[in-house]
C-alpha cells in the first residue's frame, strides 16, 4: 500500500514576472506572437499535482501519435511520443533510437502503465516544460492521469511520475510494464558489424522492489570484448507481484517488429513496437495503490543504468528514487538559472523573444557526460579494430536527438556561438577540450579535428586515414577565439592554443594550389575538390589564430597565420566570385586545373553559398575587422538569396532553384541561367536559416524581409504550433519544402526532433547584432554598438554574461521632428573598459551626442553594418548612457 500524500506544497516564481507554472500559449499573427496566457488546468480526465515542480510551459493536443518529446539530463535522456508511448524511432539503427539511454547504452525501449485490467490511454495533451515533459491521460475507470518525464543531472538514469486522482476513494491495482534493450551506442544497424550480430539477448529478474535487466557476454568477430551491462527499473514502493516474460510492453503488445534495414530490406509498418534488432525481455511490477478522493498520489518509477554489472545499475536507481519530488524541483531550478542569463525583451517580437528564452534551454538540453571511454577507429562504420586510447571523461554538446547526440566538430564550433550569447561558457569549453581530447587521441598530434564520435568512442570519421572534413579543423580555433572572447578565460587559452595551431598547420598541409582541399559541409556530387565554406572557414581561421598568438606572444606563428589569412584573403574575389549567367554569387567549389591554369568555378546553389558573408574576420594587419565577402559582393549575392529560388517563407533552402540536368528533376523557379549538376532541395535545415540570418545581420540588412525571414523561420519552427513537432524544440528540419514535415513521416526516417545549432539564427542575431554585445574580454575590453531592426523601436537584455561578470544593456530609436534619436545604455556589472555606440545608416550625420548627460566627440567609423558612432565610456564598472541624434 502506498501512504496518503503528504500536503501539497506551494511554489513561487524565481523568474521575475513568470509564473512558476506558466503555460506559453502561442498564436501566431505574422512573425509575432498574439498571447502569452497564464496556466491553464489540467485536460479533462488528467491529474495534476501541485506538490511538483513547473516551469515556463508550451503545450499540445493534436496529432500526439505523431510527435516525438524527448527530456535530457547529463547522463541519460529519453524520448518517445506525446502520447506517453515508445513506438519504435530512429534509423542509425533503426527502431532502436529512442527509449531510454544513457548518453552510451540504451536502457529499455519504453515503460507503460494500467489500472486494475485496463491499460492506460493514449495521452491527451503534451507540455513541454523547462527539463520535463508532462502527458495529461484519460481517465480509467474514474481515476485521472498524468505522466511527468524528466531526466536528472549527474545520474546514469531517468524518472517517470505518474499521477493518480480518483473521484471516489479507492484501491486500485497499478501495474508498471518494462521492455529493456540493452545495446551500445554503436556499432549501428548498417555498420561493419551490425547490430544483428553484436547485440546478445538480454535476461531480466526480481531484486527486491525492481526488475534487474542484463546483457552480458562478448560479441562475437574480433576486437569484441566481454561486457555486463544492466538496468534496474522499479519503484520506492513495495510492488504485490511481479511477473517476467519476453513481451510486456504494455498496449504495444503483441509487438509490431520493424525488419531491420539495408538495401535488400522489406518495406517497414507504419509503426513499429520492436525491431529485428531486438534482443529485449520484459518485466511487470504490481501495487495494491490506495487512492483518497480528489486526492493526487504521484508514484515515481526510475530507470538507472550501467556499463560495469548489476550494483551500478542499483545504486543509479536507488538515488533516483532517493526523493523523486526534490530531484525535480532542483532541476526546473536549474533550468530557472538557465533563463536568469541573457533575459532578453523585444517589445516589438516576441517570437524572437519567446525563441531565445527556449533556445538557451535547448542548448542547456543538450549537455552530456560519458565515462571511461575507449576510442577506437572505425572507418565510417566498415571496421571495427581494436581501442586506441581510453579517455577518462568525455564532456559535450550533443548534436540532436535521437540519432545524433554524440560528440561533433563542426555542430559544436556553430553551436558555439549560441553559447556564448547565452551565457552557457562551460559546456562549450568542455566541448571543445574534449574535440582535442579525442583528435590527439586518434590523430596522434597531427591537428586534424575528428568529424563525429559515438558516446562509446567509435571515432565514425575524422581520423588521419579518412578524408574527414576539413571545415571542423579550420573552424576550431575560431571556436577557441570566440569563447575566449566572451569568457576572458586565459587558462582555457592556454590550454587549447597548442591545438589551434596544428589544425591550422594541418589545413595548410591541404592546400596544394593556394585553397584548401577536402570534405567540407555539403557533401553532393559533382563538387570540385576545392569547397567554398572550406575556404571561408580557413581564412578566419587563420585570422583568429593570429589574434589568439598574438595574445600568447607567438610571434612566429602570428606572423606566420597573418601572412596566409592575408594571402588568401587578398585573392579570394577574384577567385570564388562566380559573377556570370546571373548567378550573382560565390562559386560553391572550385576544380582544381593543370599545374598554370585557372581553376574550374562550379556553381550549385548550396547554402554555403552564403558563407563568406556570415564569417567575420578580426582586424589583422592592414585590413579591418568584418566580414570576409566585400561589400559590393555582399549586397549583391544576399539580395539573389532573398529571391523565392533560394528562399521560401520559413529560410533558405538546402540547395536552390532553377535549371539543372538531373533526370526527372523538377526545375522549380530560376533566378540565374546556369545548368547544374544537383537536383533542387528545397529543404530548410535551420543551420542554413542560422547561416543567412546572421549573414544579412553582418551587413545591416535586418528588415523583416531581410534577416527577419530567417530569424522567424527558425523561431517558428519550434513556436508555431503548425509547424513544431515538439513544443519548444527547434528541429534539424524545418516543415515544408522538398524534406515535408516529420510528424508525416515514419518514426525511423525523421530528421531531428532537437537540433542544437538552428540556435546561432536566433541567439547571435539578437545578443550581438541587434544589442552589439561585442566582448574581447581576454583583453579586458568590450564593445556595444547595438543596431535595431527597422520594424523594432527598443530591445533590451540583462544578466549578459562576459567574462567572470555581465552586462544589461538596451537600445532605443525614437523619431524627434526631422531627427532620430539613438540610446544605448550599458550597465557593467564587473570591471571592463567599454567602448558604447550605436550603427546609424550611411550617410547620416551626427547632430548631438552626450554620455551621461554631457557632450562628447564621437568616433564615426564606417562598417558592412552601417556607420558606427561611438565613445569610451568613463571608469569600469556602472551604467553608462550615450544618446546620439541625427538628421
């Protein structure tokens, strides 16, 4: 029998104005949103206990069947379907992908419960909250429901509380089904080996109150070593019987079995409960549950996980259940701590303002930790030989979930520019040394940058015998730059400058006629050697490994890093502008000639197209801080992309429109008269969006046909209730165009339901563009320069982090007579020098201008952005106003 509850207790809000049990309802009238509405009850025939912790809130009820919901913590994270099932999802192996996991080991493939003989239904609405996901179930039998997930930091497992409320009192049977699927993060369905070889059928038994599951054994083929891994599933309360067997799977039994993939598969059900893959067993426990009437009863079921036998597993799952009610309440405030950085206010859009509070969640999200990991190389999945090197602790940001949550080069260097502007510095320099960590591991010193790891240490690509991407290596001092920068950490410095030097010594070994050559973010056929963003990412590479030896005193290699950024800067026009047939645009790669001859400029309208605009260079010698593309370059090609054949309502497209010669290939609309070689894609991932937003931002183009397209497409994809799949998660892909929408498409052939780098379009924009935030703190200095969208009148954020402090900062443009009037104010929490100012446009001519009151002489610098006005403001610390008018 389970005690009566005890009293529920009251929360109040942390967050300000916030509700601590607030629900966000979003409706959407052009870019904006129309209301933000407190906390509506629980759907009729669900419970709802007040004694757990809520948070900031989206909710949904349509289509729950279709929509995946996942919920993270450092050491495990679970997704399944908004109606509180776990179909089979995922394709690296497919089927296999969701469930519950540990960053390296899934657990089980679902957990169900039911009321005396029936099982419970299908949820009624999901709300996604700041780390938990609540479904509201039906009724049964008069007793309502609801389901709380959530994952706690630091522990190898997850929790489920699921919430009774019966309108009369009494008891009731509660049974708690588990299917374990204890298999490692890789090998995949497709690799060399398969999972139908390696994965050993689990046993399942009855320890105490919990089901024990195993795996134990050594794969068979070689480099196989023995494992016992397991997950205990159960309760803090004394189950009346139990029962095991190779189903249990709640209503998803009997199991529709997902064949497994390959070029010779058959064709899949629509759904799927299991998968060929399979090698799970199944456990019920049973309680006698005494309800009292219009009483909620929460009962808490956790999963803990294991690599090393049976006693972790328990010991996982007895601190879980250790205080379920606390556990939760430390993580909404956790995550309450989350939104206390870079509080942003857009009077004049809050969808961008709603998607920047959501956004740093999903970046907070994304955290994770595995341990005692052995690296092996596994040549894009066809070997699989035995571990190179062990790594004690791996610490990263992962990619998106359920099928890339691992640790990547070039997701993290995006993602890192999101991280700053939200204040989240240590998980980002965690990211980054563990990109060493593991690219000197396998790499021996070379400097190449590995592509992607499994949390198990598969090095999938990246190792100094694949081709790997040469973007990661010439992007990863960039990273190391900026969040130097921002932080002002000098010890981080330190410790990944040797690293930044020989991925740059390792792209310049790639460059055999003056341009890089490799793998970079496209990967189509018909593309020169030779890639565009390759190219742009080495130059700024280069330029901010100068910065970084500067300021180490490296005067070799500044010296040596300065030449070549200069160098390939200098002939980069001439070299990439394709410039004919009306492509106004960059070359997406170039072919290398004979030894003397030009190279062959290839044009296939890819979305790296854009990426010599949205790379800024920091000043070097005798050349201006900015952007690399020039701009006259800049204007003409960001204005072809804004045209419906690169662009649709929600971003810009994978691969652009027009003439192409690809058999059967529907040609769409044509903006230049050049035949590709590529079909259209008219997809929009939200990196792309990400990439063009903050490009048109660069250039001051920030109308809302401008970067606004951009900025709202990524922000709508996950705040639009007709486009979100999951409330609050911005996806890999967004809705429409050649890709379509997940919510129709099976669960084993979806892009990321939660795609951690669509965050640059939206944190970076608005912290760095719009306010100016602009730290270089490892100097002890800061820049301000806001510039607001033309449709904003004022924008606002507090608690900016730079350095070991922050600042609040807010910009307003106001019209007096014939004049415009610009305010920034900047309040220093913690010791810097400030240089504050304001972008006015080209042309204009400064009236007045006073810091705090009293007339300056302001230095006017002409910039892509527009014209720059600007002053050092007095002291370190304080506030300081400056308003300058123009006519």
């Amino acid at each position: 029998m389970v005690e009566t509850p005890k009293t529920p207790r009251r929360r109040s809000s942390s967050t300000g104005s916030r509700s601590a049990a607030l629900l966000v309802t979003v409706a959407l009238t052009g870019s904006g949103l129309a209301a933000v509405a407190p906390a509506a009850q629980a759907a009729p025939g669900a419970a709802s206990d007040p004694a757990l912790a809520r948070s900031t809130e989206l909710s949904e009820t349509s289509r729950l069947a279709d929509r995946r919901t996942v919920v993270t913590g450092d050491e495990a994270w679970v997704l399944g379907t908004a109606d509180g099932r776990f179909p089979a999802a995922g394709f690296h192996t497919r089927g296999e992908m969701g469930g519950f996991w540990t960053p390296s080991l899934k657990l089980l493939d679902g957990m169900w419960f039911g009321l005396d003989d029936q099982w419970i239904g299908e949820g009624t609405r999901t709300t996604s909250g700041w780390g938990y996901v609540r479904t509201d179930l039906p009724a049964t039998d008069g007793v309502a429901a609801s389901r709380t997930d959530f994952v706690p930091d630091g522990v190898p497992g997850a929790l489920v509380g699921l919430t009774l409320q019966s309108s009369t009192t009494k008891t009731v049977t509660l049974r708690a089904d588990a299917h374990s699927e204890l298999m490692g993060s890789y090998p995949w369905g497709e690799t060399t080996p398969s999972q139908t070889t390696v994965n050993l059928p689990d046993t399942a038994a009855v320890e105490g109150r919990a089901l024990l599951f195993r795996d134990r054994g050594t794969p068979p083929g070689p480099n196989q070593t023995a494992h016992d891994w397991a997950a205990a599933f159960g309760s803090a309360v004394q189950p009346s019987a139990t029962d095991l067997g190779p189903d249990h799977r709640g209503p998803q039994d009997p199991a529709v079995v997902c064949p497994a993939s390959g070029p010779d598969a058959p064709t899949q059900p629509k759904r799927c409960d299991d998968t060929e893959y399979g090698r799970g067993t199944g456990g019920q426990l049973s309680y006698e549950l005494r309800l009292t009437k219009d009483t909620p009863t929460t009962v808490w079921f956790g999963v803990g996980g294991s690599r090393s036998g049976p006693d972790g597993a328990k010991a996982a799952l007895s601190t879980l259940l250790a205080d379920p009610d606390a556990a939760l309440a430390a993580k909404v405030a956790a995550r309450e701590k989350v939104d206390r950085r870079t509080v942003v206010s857009l009077p004049d859009d809050e969808l961008t303002e709603q998607s920047v509070a959501w956004s740093k969640q999903m970046l907070a999200a994304s955290v994770q930790r595995a341990d005692d990991v052995a690296l092996r190389v596994v040549d894009a999945g066809k070997q699989y030989p035995a571990p190179v090197a062990t790594l004690d602790s791996m610490r990263w940001l992962g990619a998106g979930w359920p099928d890339y949550t691992w640790l990547f080069g070039t997701d993290g260097e995006f993602t890192a520019f999101a991280s700053v502007a939200a204040g989240q510095f240590g998980p980002i320099k965690a990211h980054l040394r563990t990109l060493r960590d593991v690219s000197e591991a396998v790499n021996g010193g070379s400097g190449k940058i590995v592509h992607e790891v499994t949390p198990d240490g598969a090095v999938y690509f990246g190792a100094n015998a694949d081709e790997g991407n040469t973007d990661e290596s010439a992007k990863y001092p960039s990273a190391v730059a900026l969040v130097w920068r921002w932080s002002g950490d000098q010890r981080f410095l330190r410790d990944l400058y040797p690293a930044s030097v020989r991925a740059m010594r390792h792209v310049a070994s790639l460059d055999t006629d003056g341009w890089p050559e490799g793998l970079g973010n496209v990967e189509r056929n018909g593309m020169g050697e030779e890639k565009l963003d390759n190219t742009v990412y080495t130059i700024r590479g280069y330029a901010d490994l100068a910065d970084l030896a500067k300021a180490r005193h490296d005067t070799k290699t500044e010296r040596w890093a300065t030449g070549q950024a200069l160098r390939l800067a200098t002939k980069f026009e001439k070299a990439w502008w394709y410039g004919r047939d009306g492509a106004r645009s960059y070359a997406d790669s170039l072919d290398p000639s004979p030894v003397g001859g030009a190279n062959t400029r290839i044009f296939q309208r890819h979305w790296i197209g854009l990426t010599p605009t949205d790379a800024v260079l920091p000043a070097i010698r005798g050349r201006k801080a900015g952007p690399l593309a020039s701009a006259g370059h800049a204007r003409t090609t960001l204005a072809q992309h804004e045209r419906p054949c690169f662009t649709g309502p929600l971003g810009l497209y994978h691969t652009g429109t027009g003439a192409n010669s690809v058999a059967g290939d529907t040609d769409g609309q044509s903006c230049d008269d050049v035949v590709s070689s590529v079909t259209n894609e008219t997809s929009i991932f939200t990196l792309n969006s990400a990439i063009a937003g903050v490009s048109e931002g660069n250039y001051g183009r920030l109308a809302a046909d401008q970067q606004g397209v951009y900025v709202h497409g990524n922000a709508r994809s996950q705040l639009d209730p007709d486009l979100w799949e999951m409330p609050g998660a911005m996806p890999e892909i967004v809705p429409g165009g050649s890709f379509g929408a997940n919510i129709d498409k099976l669960l084993t052939e979806r892009s990321m339901v939660m795609q951690a780098w669509g965050a640059y379009g939206t944190l970076w924009p608005v912290v760095h563009q719009w306010l100016g935030v602009s730290p270089d703190m490892g100097r002890d200095r800061l820049a301000v320069v806001p510039q607001l969208p033309p449709d904003q009148r004022s924008a606002s954020a507090k608690r900016i982090r730079v350095g070991e402090g922050s600042v609040d900062v807010s910009a307003e443009r106001t019209r007096v007579g014939a004049r415009t009037r610009y305010t920034t104010t900047v309040t220093r929490h913690g010791g810097t020098d400030l240089v504050v100012g304001t972008v006015v446009p080209k042309g204009s001519k400064v009236a007045t201008a006073t810091l705090d009151g009293r007339k300056v002489r302001t230095a006017l610098t002409p910039t892509s952005r527009g014209l720059e006005v600007s002053v050092k403001a007095r002291g370190l610390r304080g506030t300081s106003r400056l308003v300058v008018t123009t006519r």
